[in-house]
C-alpha cells in the first residue's frame, strides 16, 4: 500500500513537472527565436523549456545525472599528488581567474621532459608535443549555460576553501570523476557555513 501511495505521488509529481515545462513552451518571454532554430519534428520551437533543450535534459538535470567525460587517457591525480605536485601546478588560472583552466600538453612536458621518460605512455605525449597536437581533455565539473551560475575559482581561493571541498578527495582518485552534486542547495550551505553572500548576483547573472 505504502508503495502504490509514493508511486502514485510520483506519476502526480512527473504529471506536474510536464505540465509546467510545456506551459513554458509557449508562456515564457525568455524563448529564443524559432527563426535562429531549426523547427523540431512537430514543427515547434526545439527548446521544451528556458532552461532545457527537452524534457530528457531536464529530467537528468533535476536528478544530477552526468555522462563519465572520457579522456585522453587514464591521468592518475592520486600518484601525482602523491609526488608532491600541487593542484596550481596544473591548473595554472585557479588563483588568478574564474577558470582554473585545464593543463596543456607543454604543461605536462615541463616534468615528464626529465621524469618518466622510458615509459610508453610518457614517449606518446612526447611525441604529440613534438608534433605540437595538445590533449582533448573532457571537463568533469561544470554548470549548464542555461543556469547562468557565474563560478568565480579566485575569491574561493583566497577564502581557503579546499580544492576537495568541490572536486571531492582527489589524493583518492585515479581519473578526475564527479563525486560532488554541486547543485544550488550545496554552494547556499556552503556559503552560509562560511558567511558568505547568497545574493542572487553573487552567482548568477
């Protein structure tokens, strides 16, 4: 019984949710132009919500699910921290900027031109960096554009907020995977515990 109850309140809750959304469709000034877009299949505006290009995007969105980014090859943040190599080292704008930024192939060749040279993995790059080929890496943490979240690195930086606070114990990881729901609930919590602003426009914009 107490499981028909919540299926119930589910499907009631799914039915809201889509009912909202398609209004949406068709209430919100904030839609872009059908004329920039190109129709979808039921020659209507391809964008099911402001926030969503569908309702697929907006129902994964809502239960924080992410696709595993895949990168170019297995970097262990475990055994590099594990020498002594610094977060900055690698990520080069974290305490200048917005972007902590994602580290170049010539970044990589400033140790392993010396270090490691024999193994196969480290004579691969050294030929991508020769043919001047930079690695794809596939950003693990990110916020949506439609949320219009402003994530500054800087200001947190110089508030001595850990790097594991958001990316989660990366002595602990292999490959960077996302362990944190950096969702709006988490940076407001994190921001009262610490006293910091939770002005709208301290984040969005």
């Amino acid at each position: 019984m107490v499981l028909r109850s919540r299926t119930a309140a589910l499907l009631l809750a799914a039915a809201f949710l889509l009912t909202a959304t398609v209004a949406c469709e068709f209430a919100s000034p904030g839609q872009p132009s059908g004329a920039t877009q190109k129709p979808s299949r039921w020659g209507t505006s391809p964008v099911f919500t402001p926030a969503h290009a569908s309702a697929g995007s907006a129902i994964k969105e809502f239960f924080g699910s992410h696709p595993e980014p895949k990168q170019p090859f297995d970097f262990s943040h475990k055994i590099h921290l594990s020498k002594g190599v610094l977060c900055t080292d690698c990520h080069t704008g974290v305490e200048q900027g917005a972007v902590a930024g994602l580290p170049s192939i010539n970044t990589c060749m400033i140790c392993h031109s010396q270090i490691a040279t024999d193994r196969p993995l480290i004579q691969q790059l050294t030929k991508m960096s020769e043919a001047k080929t930079d690695l794809q890496w596939q950003r693990v943490y990110d916020f949506v554009p439609q949320s219009h979240v402003r994530f500054d690195h800087a200001p947190h930086i110089r508030a001595k907020v850990e790097c594991s606070t958001c990316h989660g114990n990366l002595a602990e990881q292999t490959v960077a995977t996302r362990v944190v729901k950096l969702d709006m609930a988490y940076c407001v919590n994190c921001h009262k515990s610490k006293q910091a602003s939770n002005d709208c426009l301290t984040c969005h914009y």
